[in-house]
C-alpha cells in the first residue's frame, strides 16, 4: 500500500488534498467563486471578454416562469437545458431533434414537452446545485460537434478541458461521450479522457473507466494522434480565463462547434484530477515551474507560448 503512494509521488500526482491546500486555496479566493458557480454570470464574463459562448435561448427562475417553456420548445428543435450551479454534468439535458410534441435525446430515446417541464421544475428545486439551494435553469443552443471528431464521439459534443495556473495553461484533454454517459462529455458519467500534447495539441493517451485504451469503446476506432484544430488559439482563450476571473487555479472547458469554432462552456473554481490519468503523467513539476516564472509572464501570449515551449510529452 505505503509503496503504492509513494509510487504516485514519484509521477508527480497532485492529491485531492494537495491541491486544494497547495493551489485552489491560496489562489481562489472564496468572493471570486459566484463567478464561475454559476454558469449565467459566467457567460456573461465571458462574452464581455470578447469570447464566444453558446447562445443562450432563456433562463427559468421561478416555477410560475415555465409557463412560457411551450413557447420557448416551438423555436428550436435541439438545445442544453442545464442547472446555472450544477456541477459533475448532473441536471445537463441535451435534445438534438424534434418529431412533433417528442424531443430526441443523443441516445435516440424520445422525451416530451411535460418531461422536460419536469426536469427544469427538478432543476428549479435544487435538485442538482451545490449545496442543493434552489437554482436556475438555462436553456441555451446545442453545440454541432466538429467533423475532426467524427468518429470518436458516440451522439454527444467532445468537449475540452484546460487546467491554467496563474494565466499558463499546464495540463489538458479531450473529453468524448459514449454510450454510457448518454452524450455528455462528462468522466463521472462514463465518458472517456483523452491526454492532449500541449506543444502539438495532438491527444496522446487515453482511459475510460480508469483503465487505459486505444480505441473508442463505441465506435472502436483510434483515438490517439488526433489534431485539435487552432490549438493555439484554445490556449490564448484558456489563460484569458484567468484574466477575466481572477481565478488562480482554473478548469476552462472549451467545445468546437461546426459552425462557430471554439465556444467557451464553462469555468471552474475546482476542476478534477482525472485529467493527470489521462496524461499519464502528474501535474505537480508542471505547477512548480509555473510558480517560479509566472511573474515574467505579463500577457496571454507569453503565457501560451511558455507553456507550449515546456509541458509537451
């Protein structure tokens, strides 16, 4: 057992633990939280920054306002309902089609209009916030996967996972839906991570269900190799996370969109480790060089540019 832990230390594998007291701490301050709890106020952060979100099509704060979801659901045939303070992808619907009063669900099931009335009252109740308080919800547009993912994502968006420490980006991946997470792009729900060279932005390894793999589980094609288009520009927009936050250790999550290119999904105050699985390596020596050269690095260029010089495989 006591070799086991220290097996991870060697790999420079940041603990729960470590990297709340060494990292999301002393560098997220409680007062800054509210603006990436909650996924409005981080939309408009975001776009006030200048940086693409999804188009948000309503927000529901109180039960007497689904009066006007029928309305709302007659306008769009695909579409995110989501809670604004969930968070592990819990309370997340995705519709991706219509056929009449029934709505398509990635995993090719139909739900209705009083379904969905009766997620988003679930979601309203605090269902699925933090802390269970009562929440909002956002009904925003459905991102259109793009094609450079065909293959390796089962009827869901990839979505991309940046960890930025102090404006530098240090460690990502991919994330891909699969059957089982229902077309989310969410680990606890069972989609798969995919390790991305910062230099390159090419995905390295992959795990899904903690053991490793070189194919997608669903559509049994490689994962490996793959180059995530303007990489360079998803680094610049992941340090301006911190420019616009204030947030010392950040999660940026990035989706591309067919259409629209890279569409910022969402920020967070405390993202997981599973991405250092999905790199097959820790994050520890990575956050250490930062801490000693953060200070020269004045501007989101010199940030990306020193981390794409320093953390490839």
């Amino acid at each position: 057992m006591f070799g086991w832990f220290k097996n991870l230390k060697e790999h420079g594998i940041v603990g729960m633990n470590a990297r709340n007291a060494a990292y999301v701490l002393p560098n997220n301050p409680r007062r800054l939280y509210p603006l990436v709890d909650d996924k409005e106020t981080t939309k408009r952060l975001t776009l006030d920054a200048g940086l693409n979100v999804p188009e948000l099509y309503g927000v529901f704060r109180a039960q007497h306002e689904l009066k006007k979801l029928p309305e709302l659901l007659e306008k769009h045939d695909s579409f995110v309902v989501k809670p604004a303070r969930g968070a592990g992808g819990n309370g997340i619907l995705v519709i991706n089609g219509k056929l009449g009063s029934h709505f398509l669900k990635p995993d090719d099931s139909f739900i209705t209009r009083d379904e969905i009335h009766f997620h988003i009252s679930n979601i309203l109740s605090g269902m699925y916030s933090l802390g269970g308080m009562p929440d909002k919800a956002l009904v925003e547009y459905c991102v259109k996967f793009d094609p450079v993912f065909k293959g390796i994502a089962y009827q869901g968006v990839p979505d991309i996972r940046i960890i930025v420490y102090k404006g530098v980006p240090v460690m990502a991946m991919l994330r891909l839906p699969t059957r089982e997470s229902d077309g989310k792009a969410n680990l606890h729900q069972g989609a798969m991570g995919c390790g991305i060279d910062i230099r390159t932005g090419k995905t390295t390894h992959a795990v899904w269900k903690n053991d490793n793999h070189e194919m997608h589980p669903d559509t049994l094609l490689p994962i490996s190799d793959v180059q995530i288009p303007g990489w360079e520009e998803l680094l610049r927009q992941a340090s301006l996370g911190y420019s616009v936050t204030g947030l010392g250790y950040l999660g940026v999550d990035i989706v591309l969109d067919k259409d629209l290119g890279p569409l910022i999904l969402e920020l967070n105050a405390r993202p997981g480790l599973a991405i250092q699985v999905a790199n097959k390596t820790g994050l520890q020596s990575r956050l250490d060089s930062v801490e000693e050269i953060h200070h020269l690095l004045q501007s989101e260029k010199q940030r990306v540019e020193y981390a794409m010089d320093n953390f490839g495989v």
